[in-house]
C-alpha cells in the first residue's frame, strides 16, 4: 500500500498509514522514523510547514540526540520564518 500511495502522489493517505505505522510500531527508532517522515511529508508535499514543524519537533523532543531530525526542524522553520521556499521544497 505504501509503494501504491506514493507512486500515486496519494499524500495524506500515505501520512494516515505511516501514523498508523508509528503507533503500532514495538521498535522506537521505527515509530520515530515514521513521524519524521511525516513531517517531511507535510513540509514537501502538501505545503504545511506550521504542521510539518510541530510533528518534527515532537520527534526530537523525544530523542535530543537525533540530529537528523533537528536539523530538519530547523531548516523547515527557518523557510516558514523567510517566507521562501526553496526549490528543495516545492510541491511535486
């Protein structure tokens, strides 16, 4: 169903699975990776960084140590605050 849903451009569906995914997941690494992609998702694909921020510092809120995750926080918040997005973030 994943590789359906993102072949398909199908974005908000692929958000609910991979949700679903993270609750569902016994490993953390793996619920934690589920909602950084979210995040990603909601940033890349549909435009909403003020979502895409809250689901991304939630993940680093659970784990400090994940610099990925900052930094991807960051990044997003900084093009929110600019009021730009680059070509890095446009929507597909």
């Amino acid at each position: 169903l994943e590789r359906v849903y993102r072949k398909k451009g199908l974005w908000k569906e692929l958000i609910s699975l991979l949700g679903k995914r993270a609750a569902f997941a016994l490993d953390p690494d793996e619920a934690r990776t589920a909602r950084r992609e979210i995040g990603e998702l909601y940033a890349e694909k549909l435009g909403d960084l003020p979502s895409a921020i809250d689901r991304l510092e939630a993940v680093a809120a659970e784990e400090p140590r994940d610099v990925a995750t900052l930094r991807t926080a960051e990044r997003k918040a900084a093009v929110r605050r600019s009021g730009t997005r680059p070509s890095a973030f446009q929507i597909s």
